[in-house]
C-alpha cells in the first residue's frame, strides 16, 4: 500500500469517526428518582444516544471515585464513545459519602437501572437488553446492585433482568484490605458485619448474568487479587459465562479515562456487549 492510500484510509476513518460522534443525541439531566430531590443533581442521569436508533442495546455506566467524589459530568466520554458505537447509554450520578452512607449509592444506581428498564424504549433502546458498567467505586456498585437481589427486587427486577455486567477496576470484598477496613467509616460503617454484607462476593449465586471483569497490570495488588477471587467465586457458584480482560500497561485511573477510540479497554467492552446483544435464534 502507498503511502497516499495509507493517509486516504487514515481520512477515511478519521472522517468515519467524526460522523459517528456528530450522530450522538445527548438529553442530560434526566430524573431518575422524580419522587425525591437531590442536591447537585445527584439523582439525575445523562442519555446518550446514537441517531435514529431503534431498540439499541442499553448501558447504564457507574462512576468511580471511592463512593465519595465523581459526577456524571466529567464521563461524557463514556456516553460518547458507546453511543457512537451504537448503543443507548445512560451516565448517572448518585448520592456520595460522606452525606450518606452504604447502602444508599447502591440504592441510587438500582434506581437509576430500573430508570432505563422503564424508559428505555422511549429513547431507542430495547429494555430487554440491559448492561450495567462500572469503573472503580462504581464496579462495585454495578456488582453489588446485580448479585444481591434486595436491590433490584424493590423496583420489581431480578439479574435475570439484565443481559451482562463489566466492572472495570472494581473491589468485591468491602471486608479486606484495602477497602473498609483502611478507608473512612462515613462510607460503610464500623461494623464486619455490614462490610461483608456490603460485598459482591457475598452475594454470588448462579443466577447471576454474564461477567466481564476488567482490570490492569496497573491495579494495586491487593485490587487484583479480590479480581482474581471474584472471578473464582462466580464460577464455583455456576455462573456459566464469566471472563476477564487485562490491559497492560495502564494505571487504575487511566483504564478507564482513556476509553476513547480504539483502545483495549473499550474494544473489551464493546466484544463483550456486541456478542451478548445479539438478537437470540429461536
């Protein structure tokens, strides 16, 4: 291949690119919880959605920041780069600590899922195909919300409901090292108990949808090591579909901020939601 051909398929996909983002809808603001009231919008979501779309597959993406800091703001990234990739995608803030403690920021992003369950066929979407996403904090709160029931079961759901879960970065055992035991208590407490009922890991069972865990050589040790558990537990229990992805060379931030284009985290992603959200042959 010439170089003039290799700088016209580089314009191409450049161009390619830039009409697929100038396709993306944005509605931010929505009230995911219209029965209650917020400060600084922390029970609204942002929906971002590929033009024209018809009964588009569905993400519902949680923020990271330890359940302390973080908004729905700062991730219009996510909701872009999915959107261009064609799905309906939902960004959504929810309650921080220390103004509220566990179990209310899973109470939120429950909230914020059944949203979209309901609504989704109102903005493209096709409610029958549900992902939840999460990076960090909000990997956790993405596998709390599916693995223990009480929280979809308040808004009559189950994990049966939703087709896959990818937590990126996640942490599964509130109990262990690196999470409740040597963080602020304002977020979960002081009692072991309710750290272990706090954690994903807890509430594993075979009902459990599809599992992507991602996560990078760049990840603490002790953050690693709860994947690596994680990833045993689901499959102990029976879950049937449960597979992980390490990026290289990336930090526990950057795995997730540079989620942009064609890059290891997101091509993860999108195999993961594009083989799940194929229609099923009957």
């Amino acid at each position: 291949m010439t170089r003039l051909m290799v700088s016209a398929a580089f314009l191409l996909l450049a161009l390619a690119a830039g009409d697929a983002a100038a396709q993306v809808r944005v509605v931010t603001d929505v009230d995911y919880r219209p029965e209650v009231e917020y400060a600084d919008k922390k029970d609204r979501l942002d929906l971002y959605m590929p033009a024209r779309s018809t009964k588009a597959p569905v993400v519902v993406s949680i923020h990271g920041g330890a359940l302390r800091q973080g908004d729905k703001s700062e991730q219009s990234f996510v909701g872009r780069h999915l959107a261009s990739a064609g799905y309906v995608t939902a960004v959504i803030n929810y309650r921080l600590s220390p103004g509220v403690r566990h179990p209310a920021h899973a109470d939120d992003a429950a909230a914020a899922v059944a949203w979209m369950k309901r609504h989704a066929g109102e903005h493209g979407g096709d409610p029958s195909r549900i992902f939840v996403i999460g990076h960090s904090a909000g990997a956790y709160l993405a596998a709390l919300i599916v693995l223990d029931s009480r929280f979809l079961t308040k808004h009559q759901l189950s994990p049966r409901d939703l087709t896959g879960v990818v937590p990126v970065s996640g942490f599964f055992y509130v109990d262990r090292t690196g999470v409740a035991p040597d963080r602020p208590k304002d977020v979960w407490g002081t009692e072991f108990r309710t750290w272990q009922e706090a954690s994903p890991g807890r509430h594993v069972s075979r009902q459990a949808p599809p599992f992507l865990l991602v996560y990078t050589d760049g990840d603490d040790a002790w953050r690693q090591q709860q994947q690596r558990d994680f990833e045993a537990d689901l499959r102990a229990a029976g879950v049937s579909d449960v597979s992980t992805t390490t990026v290289p060379g990336r930090t526990h931030l950057t795995v997730w901020s540079e989620m942009e284009g064609d890059e290891a985290t997101s091509r993860a992603i999108l195999a993961f939601v594009g083989r799940l959200a194929q229609p099923r042959s009957h």
